[in-house]
C-alpha cells in the first residue's frame, strides 16, 4: 500500500524560496504567475492495514513541522 | 563543571565547543555520540553543537532531534541542567520541542557567513549573567535556515518573558524582530544562530563569546 503525503508551508509564513521561482519564472517571462508556494512530497510505502491515524502520527511526529507545515495524506490504490 | 556535547553526524562545530569548554572550565568535556541512550553521570551542562547533522535532511535539526541522545538531552533539561544549542544545535533543540519556534531558510536565500553585532536583550540568565543589559556585542553567523520564526502571540510571550537574550542589530536573515538567540520559559535551555565559542582568545578576533561560557561557569559553581 502506498501513500503520499503533502507538506506546505502554513499560510501567512514567509516561502523565500517559491518567492525565488516566481521571480525566476517572472524572469523567464512568465506573466500571469500570482504566488509560488514551494512544499514538499513524501512517498510512503507501508504494511497493507497501516491505518490513517498511524500515517498521521508519522507527519505530526517527523514528516511536518507542524510549528510552520500544514501536511495532507493521499492514499494510492494498490493495482 | 562536567559539561557534554553531543555529536551527530554531521556537525561539525562539536571540536569548537569542546575546545572553548576546555579553555573556560578547565576540564574536558565528555562528547556523547548521538546513538547513546544516556549521559555520563554528574554533567552540569549540555552544549548542542553547530554543523550539518544528517545532512540537513528533511528539514534543519529535525533528524537530530529523534535520535536517541536526545531523550536523555530533554530529560536532563527537565531536571534544570544547562542546555545550550548553537546554530544547528538551535535548529535541533526547536525541532525537538526544548525551545519554541522554527528556523527557516535565510530571507534572502544566501548563506550568511560573517561577525554580526548583536544585543543582549537579557542579561539575568543563566547564560547571559556576565553581559550588561542592552550590552552590543559580536558574534560570528554561519547559516543558511537562520530565520527565526514563531507565531504573533509566541513572538510576544517571548519578549513579554524576557526570553530574547540576544537580537541582531543588523537585518541578517529574516527572523522575526530580529530574534538571534531565545531561552525557554525555565531559562535553562538558551538556542541562539550566532556561534559564541568563536569568540573565545584575542587570536579568534574577539572574545566576546567567552563571557558567556566564563558566566555559566560562575553559575554553575555557584
């Protein structure tokens, strides 16, 4: 079983680096961009039965900083 | 004093620490390797040094801060013993939860590496006891997620606490009101980005650093 996990930056903190590519994109000429905001993806592959609120004590415990990360789970279907 | 640094691999100011340790207290410290699970008996203070610890994966001190020696860090500072966490050894001790807040990449994404002037904001901690309040002095940064960053109401309990002990003077990284170095409400665990065991002989260009050490030292013995 596999999930995905999502990691952004909380509204309201400060994201020097999707400020960078939007300026680089800008740079590019790239018009019509509003906002960058930079995250991350972690893929997780886990024990079939590996419930949700386990997932979410892997971002709360490790994965997010919850002090300035929001995090969403994915669950992929297993083919 | 009976002091310790911890090392994880990666840092690599833990020679630094352990050397400035030596020249101030006199004694050796122990250098307690990351996978052990307790401290050596009778340590009377704590340094968490500055370096790149697991390579900065995932974010900044966070894989230091699960690791085993951190336990024993967190229970030692429970009990009132001295904490300090320099540069990286701030990064871990936020992520383990010991000091409130996170450090971000720098504002302006370029890693800082110069002396800044900084202020002591206060000057009745157990770190801060030989500086004068509003005192300016100056440390050596070396740091690229340097930007300090708490929410509003953290940012003021700090300040109404008193639990700034130093401000940069300058604009350096981003952090929020110019946060350089923040203690926990106990006022044993001190995280601050600047490097005071830089500062420690005339030759290092300064030895500001060193009446930190030489004031805990008095604490201590106290």
């Amino acid at each position: 079983m596999k999930a995905r996990v999502f990691i952004t930056l909380k509204n309201g903190v400060l994201d020097p680096q999707g400020k960078a590519i939007h300026h680089a994109l800008e740079g590019l000429g790239f018009g019509g961009v509003n906002d960058v905001r930079a995250g991350k993806l972690i893929e997780l592959d886990l024990a079939e039965g590996t419930s949700d609120s386990e997932i979410e004590d892997m971002c709360r415990k490790l994965l997010a900083n919850t002090v300035i990360e929001n995090f969403r789970i994915e669950r992929l279907e297993t083919a | 004093m009976n002091s310790a640094v911890i090392v994880f691999p990666g840092s690599n100011c833990d020679r630094d620490l352990a050397v400035a340790l030596e020249q101030v207290t006199g004694r050796k410290p122990h250098m307690v390797w990351h996978r052990d699970t307790d401290l050596p008996e009778g340590i009377d203070f704590i340094g968490v040094p500055g370096g790149f610890s697991y390579g900065d994966y995932l974010r900044s001190g966070a894989m230091a801060a699960r690791s085993p020696v951190m336990r024993a860090v967190a229970d030692a500072a429970g009990r009132g013993v001295p904490v300090i966490g320099i540069c990286n050894g701030f990064q871990v001790l936020t992520e383990a939860g010991l000091l409130p807040g996170a450090l971000m990449r720098n504002a302006a994404l370029k890693f800082v590496c110069r002396e800044v002037p900084l202020r002591v904001e206060n000057s009745q901690s157990l770190f801060t006891a030989n500086y004068n309040s509003g005192e300016k002095i100056a440390f050596p940064v070396a740091h690229h997620d340097g930007n300090y960053q708490a929410d509003e109401a953290t940012l003021d309990r700090l300040e109404g606490e008193g639990r700034v002990a130093f401000r940069y003077l300058d604009e350096v990284n981003g952090s929020a009101r110019r946060i350089a170095g923040i203690l926990n409400d106990a006022g044993n665990v001190l995280g601050l980005m600047p490097h005071p065991e830089r500062v420690i002989e005339p030759a290092h260009g300064g030895t500001d650093g060193r009446r930190l050490f030489e004031g805990l030292l008095e604490t201590v013995n106290a």
